[in-house]
C-alpha cells in the first residue's frame, strides 16, 4: 500500500500543481514544497518498516508475453527511491533561490522525473515496466533541462535525450527477444530462460544489456553526453540527475545484468572484463575531473568516478560488496547532490562556472564555506561520512574476491579523488579576497541553509551506523540461504507452469512464423 | 579496578570542546564584535584538561598490567565484515595517551598567547580540540578500523590548521600537499587492513584478536604471504603519516601552519603515530622479520638524510623540521631492531624535547614579528634570557647530553642496534654519525640564532620582547620534561615486548656523550666563525637545494609528471569521443538533408541518426542472435 501510494504520489501532484498559481509564488512555493516532501515522508516511512513488495498483478498480454506489473521495494531499490525522494526535496529547496526560475513548471517536472526515477527503483521484478521507467524519466529531465538550462540547453537537450535513448535501444530488443523466449516479463524466469539459450545469445544480450546501463551511469567510453548535459542543466537538476537519475544505470547493472547474467558472467569469466572497464572508466573520469576549470563538468567526471566504482564492485558477486555499494550510492547521492547544489550556490554569487573565478569565500562567508568544506571533505570519503564505509566495503571486496590488484587501482582512484576535490575546495573557498568584489550582500537564504541539514546529518549518521542501510541487506548468510530456499521453492511450483508456458510460446511462435 | 569512569570520557571531552567552539565561531560570523578571548580560550583550555585529568585517573589507578576494554556498539555489520567502536587501555595506551593529553593541554595555553588578536582565533582552538579528540581516538581505539578513523581524523586536523591562514594560496598548497601525501599513505593502510581480513576474517582487525591469532601460530605459507603483505603496506601507512622515507616531503612544508601546530601535530604527537602502529601491531611485525629488517633500512637512510638536510636550512622551523624526521627516523630503528618499547620510549622523551624547541622557536618568531631566517638572528641571548634557557635545555636533551631525557633514550636505542644481529655494528655506527649530525646540526641552530651579533634590521632590533607568561609556562612545565622524562620513564611502562639481552650500558652512555660532545664542539668552533650571509632570498641553492629536494622531485618524476601526461592523453581521448559523436550526429543530417541544411533543422537530424541507427541495431541483433 505505502510503496504504491510512493510510486503514485509524485504523479498525482505533479496534476496537482497544474492548478497552482504561477502568479503567486509564495503560495505555490508552499504547495511544492508539501508535494516534494510527502514522497520523501512516506520514503522513510517505507525505510523504517524495512521495505514492502506488491504481488504481481498482470498488466497486459503481448504476442504470448504475459506483462506483469508489481512494486518491489526491499534493499537497493528501497535506499535508492528514498534517495530520489530526500534529493528532489532537496533540489526544490536549492531552486527557491536560483534566478529566472519558473516555480510551476519546474515543480511539475521535477515531480515527473521524481515519480518516473522512483518507478525505475521500484522495478526490479518486471523488466516491462522497469524499460518503461527508465525511458520515460529521459523526457522529464530533457523538458525542464530545456526551461531552465544554460545557453547550450538546446545542444545539450538533444545530446542527451537521443544518446541515452538510442543507448538504449539494443536493451529493448534483447529485452524484447529473450520475453518472447519467456513468454513472461518476470526476472525469475527471464533467468531460467536464458540459461537454455546457446551461450552466444547469452553473450550477445549481455552486450545489449550492458550498453543501455552503461550510457546511464555512464561508463567510459559512452560517457559523451555526461559533460555537455550537465553543465548545461540548471544546478538542481544535476544535482537529481547525478545523484539519482545515474545510479538507475548502477541499479540496472544490479539488477538486470548481475541477476539474469550473473552465472554466464562467471563461468566465462567476463566479469573480468567488466571491472577492468570499470575500474578504467574511474580512473580515466577521476584523472579527467583534475583538469576540469568548469565546475559542473568537475563534479561530473567526479560522480562518474564513483559510480564506475561502484559498478566495478557489482562484479565482485559479493553480498557484503552489495551492501557496500548502496550505502556508497546514498553517500554519493548525498555529496555528489550536496556539492551540486552548493555550487550552484556559488554561481548565483559570482555569476561564473569557472572554479578560478571563486576565491576566499571562507573569509566572507564562513558559514557558506564550513558546509562546502564538510561536504567536499565527505566527498573524499573519510572516515566518520558514509563514503568511507561504502568503499571500505567495496575495496576489501576487491581483495576478498582474489582481485587484490584491483584494489590497488581503487587506491589510486581515491587518491585522485582526494586532489580533485582538495583543488575544488582550495579555488572555492581559499585565497585572497578578490578586489571590487560584491561580497557585501550576500549570504545563505534560510531555504539553503535548512536544506544543507539533512545533507550534512545524513552523510554523518550514516557514516557513524550504517546499519539501517547494511540491514536491509540483511546478514548475508540468512539472506542467502533463505532466497535460495524461496527460490528452490518457487522452482518447485513454477516448474510445471514454466514448460506448459515455454510450449505455449513455441507453438505461439511457430504460428508466427507460419503467418509470416 | 577501582575506576568507575568509562573510558570513552576520554575522548569525548575534545569532541565536545570541539563543537562548542566550532559553534561560537559559526555565531559570531556575523557580529562585528568578536568573542571575549578570555572566556573563549578558558573553554579550549577546559576541555583537554579534563581529558588529560581523566588520563591520569586512570593510569593511576590502574594495576600494572591491566587492560581495560570498552565496546560502544557495532558500526560497520554486515556478513563476515565485523567492526565496532571499541577502546581499549593498556600500557601502551597509556603512555600515549598521558603524553598526548598533557603536551595537547600545554600547547593551548601557549596558543592563548601565540594566536592572541587573530580573527581566526576561535576556530584554531576548535581545530585543536578537534585533533585532540582525533588523536585520543587513534591510540585508544582497540581495532585496525577505529584507528584508522583517528588517523584520517588527525590528517584532516593537520589539513585545516597547516592551510589556517588561508588568505595566501601557498598555505594552502602545503596543506593540500600533506593531505595527499598522507592519503597515499592511508590506501597502505587500507591494503594492510585488507590483507588482513584475507587471513582471519574481519574479527583479527581487532589487536587482541590479532596477537591471540599470531601467538597460536600462522597455519600455512599461504597465509604467511599475506601477513608479509599487511605488514608491508601498513609500514607503508606508517611512512606517510610520520613522513619516513618515500613519502617524507609534506613535512617540512606543513611548517606553513602557525607555530604551536607544528610543535604540536608535526612534531611532538601525530607524527608518532606512525611509531605508536608499529608497536601496536609488534607482534604482527616481529613474525614478518622481513619487513622488520625493511623498517629498519628504511629508518636509517631517512634519519641520515633528514639529518644532512637539517644542516643546511635557512628556515628555524625547517631545522627543526628536518631535525623531527631525523628523529622519527631514531624511532622506527629501533622497532625495526624489535626494541617497540624503546621506540616508545623515545617518542615520549622526543615529544617533551621537540614540543620545547618549536615553542621556543615560536617565541623566538613571535619577537622577531614573524622573521624566520636564521640567518638574520643572532645575539638573542641576552635579549630573551628566557627563551634562551628554554631553548638551551631542550637543545642538550635533543643532541643527548648525559642527564637529560633524550640522552637515555637514544641510548638504548644505539645500544639495541648494536645488538642487533651480525651487522648490527654497522648500524650502530651509522646511527651514531647521525647522532652526530644531530648534535651539529641543533648546535648550528642554536649559535646562530642566540650567539654573536644580531644580524637583523635596526626596526626589529628595537622591537624585540619577551614573550607573554601565558606562553612562557607551558614552555617552562615542557623544559621541566626535557629533563625528567628520562626518569619517570621506568616507572611507567610495563610492555611485553621481546627483551633482548644488555650489553654494557655505561660504555655505549659513554660514546654517546662523547659523540654529542665532539659535535657540540666542531659546530660552535666552526659556526662561530662562519656565518652564512643572507642573500637577499630565502631559497635554497646548489647542494642543498638538490639534496633537500630530492624526494620532491622523485614524487614529481614517478607521480605528478606521468599524472600530467595522462591528463593530457585523456584528454585528447575526450575530444576524440566528442567529436565522434558530434560526427554520428551530423552525418545522417548531411545525407538526409544535403549539404545545403547543414545549420537548418538539427532535431530532424538527429530524428533520422535514431531511425538508421535503430535499423542497424535491429539488423546486428537479428544477425548475432540467428
């Protein structure tokens, strides 16, 4: 009940809104800021029961497939709906101050996008509707990125929509492929389904898998759109889209490719092959970001740096690995999205992105500087801040799974982190005050200093007892045995059920294929 | 087990100071006035004594040998991943602890006086605090994870108050310096902590576990491999943050901070951090002897360098600088010849003398109105009788003279490494010519800043003073260490660490005294007579630009530089990828649309790239499936 009213809520207001007043903006800055708060209400309410599921209901039947429809909210996709829930509210209160801002049209589609992210978390059964989700949350982003974006939106508009649109494409057909194999949308089967197929399909829709997934995070070399998108995005929106739209491409790499390929990876060893890529791409954003003169570009080579962390983790097949993982991606979420926002901050101060035209805010706005400083610094995952526990995790992963030298590589990826992020914190807030500046006037408004609260106190709580996230994973070994006795169980039910459906669809198809 | 009082009081004391003051400092951003210093610096005063009255509450009432330990509760729980926040208080513990309080509690009241009419004065005591809390933690800690917290935790105390006056860059590009330098470090440490999770699950990060799995003996060779690994990359955490050998260059460049934060975090307490996880971790180190001759060649090599590098500097605070990685250097020898609670020993006698002369040099800095070139000093004998004598005790306790606290140390260090082995005579003599640079070195020092002539300008001259009392007692309560700490030190430790057998300790104390003499001798017979000239700019020249650069330049030649050229690779590889897409993007609007339309409509462009591209995708998918 909780987890669909999630899923619906966002929608519902984002009609909602539609009725509100573009006129008077502080009464519709009120009604937004109640439609972006309950989301995030009842995300934590659904985190502390300790997650919900709803059966499945069937939606539609296609050419034999039967499409199912159902909610699934337990583990990474729980943290990470409440993620998009926590940055949404965040980002609308970030927006309140930002200039030329359109507060109804801005408050529908962000409640769009959140509502589709959200959906997208919440699929992890049906690839159906997750497919639906993670196409439709393009059109939201694109929409508002073309209302408020910066003087390149339209390039950047179209670079983004097409490149993770088309990225997607090969997912849709193999999706779409191994369904009629199927004859379900269900990821259980969809697993049992491929393991029959020879192993070069197999071989073949992983790639296809992988390549949607790999634009999303992105992954190097599919990374292209990332900087122009981005940069040319107002700052709220990057910061959802960074901190929560990207890790729908680590969730589907969970999902979709470690759930259904999980075996093929490793007995032909191809997870390899992935880590290897990832752990590249991490290095190659990381080094990147050390250049970067352009803020928003700086913190998103540094959001690909650490997503491509975390996708080289999944590959460990290691439960602890998996835990680690979500709680890094809700640390990222919340510095990634924190440093977003505080920059954003700083470019309504000083009118420029470039990171050489800031100086010594901490010298004319300590407060400014002392959440920037503790944000930043978090962002180099030390310990006490979530970050820490979430690449302790995945690194000691590394060595657990007899990759030590991988590790090494992750060692050197926080090192470059650690100088980009000092090279940031050093050019915003350190320095000589710059001559005939106007520094006088300015200062935090009370809707950025509040919602720099729960980024600060979450980043520590969490860091400090991260078992809320950790638990949800529960001990490995209970987790473990329990889904595989589920699972034998299901088996035993769904056994008879699967071949009568696999005849089905082979005479189905048969027939198609005598039509043709 | 008389104590009622838990042990995490200990630390909790600074955290709360910490975020007190942080507090006041956020408040007062905005008024013009600023905080009554009085109050504000008896609250910073406040919190490390308490902390420091705890220490001594316990180490007094605690039975020689006993262990108290402390769990608070789980942190990091998840699958074979046990780590909880745990404190653990055995001797060794102790030891730190007591000095690390102590010395902590004096350096604030002498940063009263030091910071005395700073905007920033506040937030540095707040900073302080925040490293005290950081410190207790990393000693206290009964686990690999905990400490690490303190010892990130200390590193970025070291980060804020190196770049604290961060007006000019140059601060704080040292500051960032020796935060990177000692994150390199920091990835050993987490190696080391991974290696060890390889061997016994994430239960022998916890040093009992630990010492109870060593004692019960390694099982295979396989495991061996892995306890030489953890060993290795947490030695190499270890040279980061007490800046041995290779990773030793943000040291002198963290003197960039105010001085009673070098006296403090780079010289007397985080500095030995890296000493206190080697004789935490002995056990670890004495089954790996590998890395134990390792920690040894490498302790030798940076206390010779360092040691040549102190004669040659310009900068008060850079000799002493260079002097404190010559002497963490003397520590780690003394591990690496398995004497850990010599190694102790000597960070305790150290941090009393080094915390001394930094004073001493800062109220030396603060009379001169911030001039820190040796070379324009001299003859401030009789113009600060008091710092003087300060000074020139904690001198003859650094170069060992007979009777004073860093004389017995550095003793029994050269005594053990003597002892050590069948080449352990050669490293007896090595360390010994290092003793003796020493002594040359801190004589050099000392007769060029307080004897002959003053060589500075007529306007300093005049205004030359004595510093305030807030800043001479806590100097005073140090020099009265400087010479005891010898003699306490006995009654204080009761380690189990391997005892090796006593050669003649009179013959080895006689030597010593000898050595430190003949340098005392040599230096002021020489520097009497010659004075380097200043040459109009602080840099180094020639030999001792080389030489003292030189783990600069390495770092630049096997770090920064490849770093550069990959930066600059990557990034042509970026424009390469941008372009390819901007090209995908525009070929299909050439055809479709000729050449004519090439600025007209690009979505139709773009419309038409996603229609063939989903044909040829359709066709690849048809064509690899079948």
């Amino acid at each position: 009940m909780l987890i669909s009213l999630l899923l619906i809520l966002p929608f519902v207001f984002s009609c909602l809104m539609l009725a509100a007043s573009s006129r008077d903006v502080n009464s519709s800055f009120r009604i937004g800021l109640f439609c972006t708060a309950v989301p995030f209400v009842l995300a934590t309410a659904l985190v502390m029961l300790g997650g919900q599921q709803t059966p499945s209901y069937a939606w539609f039947s296609i050419l034999g497939i039967d499409v199912e429809f159902s909610l699934y909210g337990y583990g990474l996709s729980l943290w990470m709906a409440w993620l998009a829930t926590l940055l949404s509210l965040l980002a609308y209160a970030y927006f309140k101050g930002m200039p030329g801002f359109e507060i109804k049209k801005f408050t529908i589609g962000l409640l769009v996008l959140e509502g589709t992210i959200i959906g997208a978390f919440l699929s992890a059964q049906n690839i159906v509707q997750f497919l639906f989700f993670f196409e439709a949350m393009v059109l939201p982003a694109a929409i508002l990125m073309a209302l408020h974006g910066g003087l390149k939106r339209r390039r950047a508009v179209i670079v983004f929509t097409l490149y993770t649109l088309i990225g997607s494409v090969p997912l849709l057909f193999g999706a779409w492929y191994l369904m009629i194999k199927a004859g379900s949308d269900n990821i259980n089967i969809l697993t049992e389904t491929l393991r029959v197929l020879p192993i070069s399909t197999q071989l073949s829709l992983l790639l296809a898998f992988s390549l949607a997934f790999a634009v999303k995070t992105p992954i190097f070399p599919f990374h292209s759109w990332q900087g122009i998108t981005y940069s040319e995005a107002p700052y709220p929106l990057s910061a959802v889209l960074s901190g929560a739209m990207a890790k729908v491409g680590v969730f589907g790499f969970a999902v979709w490719i470690i759930q259904i390929f999980g075996s093929i990876l490793q007995t032909s060893h191809y997870d390899i092959y992935f880590i290897v890529l990832a752990l590249l791409s991490m290095l190659y954003s990381a080094i990147l970001a050390l250049r970067q003169t352009n803020v928003k570009k700086l913190l998103a080579f540094s959001s690909m740096s650490h997503l491509s962390l975390a996708v080289a983790g999944l590959f460990c097949f290691n439960d602890v690995v998996n835990a680690g993982i979500a709680v890094m991606l809700v640390g990222h979420g919340l510095t990634a999205g924190g440093l977003f926002f505080l920059s954003g901050i700083v470019q309504k101060w000083t009118g420029s992105t470039n990171i050489k035209q800031y100086s010594a805010f901490v010298s004319t706005n300590p407060i400014y500087a002392a959440i920037f400083g503790f944000v930043g610094i978090a962002a180099v995952s030390v310990p006490c801040t979530v970050g820490f526990v979430g690449e302790f995790l995945i690194l000691q992963g590394f060595f657990y799974s007899s990759f030590p030298f991988f590790a090494l590589i992750g060692g050197v990826g926080i090192i470059c982190s650690a100088a980009y992020m000092l090279r940031l914190i050093k050019n915003v807030l350190f320095g000589p005050i710059p001559e005939n500046s106007r520094r006088a006037g300015i200062s935090l408004s009370f809707s950025e200093g509040a919602a720099a609260i729960p980024i600060i106190a979450f980043i520590l709580y969490f860091g400090l007892h991260p078992a809320p996230i950790l638990n949800s994973f529960g001990p490995p070994q209970d987790s473990a045995n329990n889904t595989f006795i589920e699972q034998e169980e299901q088996e035993f039910e769904e056994e008879e059920d699967f071949e009568r459906m696999g005849e089905h669809n082979a005479q189905e198809l048969e027939e198609a294929g005598d039509d043709n | 087990m008389t104590t009622q009082i838990p042990l995490w009081i200990i630390p909790f004391f600074p955290l709360l100071g910490a975020i007190t003051l942080g507090a006041i400092a956020l408040v007062r951003v905005k008024s013009e006035q600023a905080a009554p210093e009085a109050y504000i610096g008896a609250l910073a005063v406040l919190f490390p004594l308490c902390s420091f009255i705890a220490t001594v509450i316990f180490a007094s009432g605690m039975p020689r040998g006993a262990i108290y330990a402390e769990t608070l509760g789980n942190w990091i729980s998840i699958g074979y991943i046990q780590v909880s926040f745990g404190f653990l208080f055995d001797s060794l513990t102790k030891i730190m602890l007591l000095f690390v309080t102590g010395i902590t509690t004096l350096i604030v009241v002498y940063s009263l006086g030091y910071m005395k009419g700073d905007p920033g004065y506040t937030r540095f005591l707040s900073y302080l605090n925040l490293f005290l809390f950081s410190m207790i933690i990393l000693v206290l800690a009964d686990s690999l994870p905990l400490t690490f917290l303190g010892w990130e935790g200390v590193g970025l105390c070291s980060y804020l108050l190196i770049g604290f006056w961060n007006k000019d860059l140059l601060n704080c590009a040292a500051a960032n310096k020796a935060f990177l330098v000692n994150r390199i470090g920091d990835v050993g440490f987490l190696l080391g902590m991974f290696a060890l999770i390889i061997i016994g699950g994430s239960t022998i990060l916890n040093y009992e576990n630990l010492n109870q799995a060593l004692k019960g003996g390694i099982d295979s060779t396989v495991s061996y491999g892995w306890l030489v690994i953890a060993a290795f990359f947490l030695f190499f955490a270890c040279t980061g943050k007490s800046a041995q050998i290779p990773l030793l260059t943000w040291l002198p460049d963290a003197m960039a901070g105010p001085t009673p934060v070098s006296a403090l975090i780079h010289a007397a307490t985080m500095v030995t951090a890296g000493v206190y996880l080697v004789a935490r971790l002995s056990l670890l180190f004495v089954f790996t002897p590998e890395i134990l001759f390792f920690v040894l060649l490498v302790a030798l090599a940076t206390a010779l360098w360092a040691a040549i590098a102190g004669l040659v500097q310009h900068d008060i605070k850079k000799v002493l600088a260079y002097s404190t990685v010559s002497q963490l250097g003397f520590m780690f020898m003394a591990a690496g010849a398995g004497a850990f609670d010599v190694a102790i020993f000597h960070v305790f006698t150290h941090a009393f003398t080094k915390a001394a002369l930094f004073l001493a040099a800062g109220s030396v800095i603060h009379a001169l109105g911030g001039e820190q070139d040796i070379r324009k000093m001299g003859g401030l004998a009789s113009k600060l009788p008091s710092t003087f004598s300060i000074m020139l005790v904690a001198w003859a306790s650094l170069i060992g003279l007979p009777g004073l606290s860093c004389f017995w140390s550095k003793d029994l260090i050269l005594e053990r490494l003597f002892g050590h082995g069948s080449i352990g005579p050669l490293f007896y003599g090595i360390a010994l010519f290092t003793a003796l640079l020493t002594a040359v070195y801190m004589t050099r020092l000392l007769v060029l800043v307080f004897l002959g002539k003053f060589r500075g300008d007529a306007h300093t001259a005049e205004h030359i003073h004595e510093s305030p009392l807030v800043m001479q007692i806590p100097m005073w309560i140090l020099v009265a260490g400087c010479i005891f700490a010898g003699y306490i030190w006995p009654g204080l430790p009761d380690f189990d660490f391997a005892e090796e057998g006593h050669y003649s300790a009179l013959v080895f104390g006689i030597v010593g005294g000898l050595v430190a003499l003949l340098g005392l001798g040599g230096a002021v017979f020489y520097f009497r007579k010659k004075i380097p000239k200043y040459t109009g700019h602080s840099e180094l020249v020639g030999f001792a630009k080389v030489w003292t650069f030189a783990f600069d330049s390495l770092h630049f030649a096997i770090g920064i530089l490849p770093m550069h050229v990959a930066m600059f690779i990557l990034n042509l590889v970026n424009r390469f990828l941008r372009i390819t897409m901007m090209v995908m993007g525009a070929v299909p609007m050439i055809c479709a649309e000729g050449l004519r339309t090439m600025q007209a409509n690009k979505l139709r462009m773009q419309l038409s790239l996603s229609v063939i591209c989903s044909v040829v995708f359709i066709y690849l998918l048809v064509f690899f499936i079948r």
